[in-house]
C-alpha cells in the first residue's frame, strides 16, 4: 500500500513538477496507529531521503484522554527506479 503509494506520488511529480519543485520519494515508514490499544489505521509517512529504521521507533504516548501507539512500523528503501 505504501510503496503504491509512494511510487505514485514520484511519478505525479515527475510529470507535473519543476527542477527543485519535483521531490521524489527515497524511502518510507508504514505503520499501524493505536489509540488506547485499538487499531486505528495504516498510515504512510514519505521522506525525500533514505531514512534509518530509527525513524520507525516513535511512540507518541499519552495525549489528553487517549495512549497513542505505533505498532507493526516499517521503514523501507524505495528503489531508485519508480517501477521497482
């Protein structure tokens, strides 16, 4: 779902983008969201650099009246090539 995603967004800036206007997608995070221990959604984050998996480990905690959690968080290289 992510890596679509990501590859979609070069190939929309690649045809619509200019120069430095025309970022690519190198790597990116998927991971599920919990709010008080209840699965909330899969969610993408897309970085315009290669990213460590330490980007992965956020862990948002306690705000207001709900535990937010990451769980199941992945980072991944994209390949340099937007069809891989």
């Amino acid at each position: 779902m992510c890596a679509d995603y990501a590859k979609a967004t070069n190939e929309y800036n690649k045809n619509h983008g200019k120069g430095k206007d025309n970022p690519q997608c190198k790597s990116f995070n998927a991971y599920m969201v919990k709010r008080d221990g209840v699965a909330q959604g899969t969610y993408c984050s897309l970085f315009s650099k290669s990213v460590d998996a330490e980007t992965g480990k956020y862990q948002p905690g306690q705000i207001g009246e709900h535990f937010w959690g990451i769980e199941s968080s992945c980072v991944t290289e994209l390949g340099s090539d937007s069809s891989d």
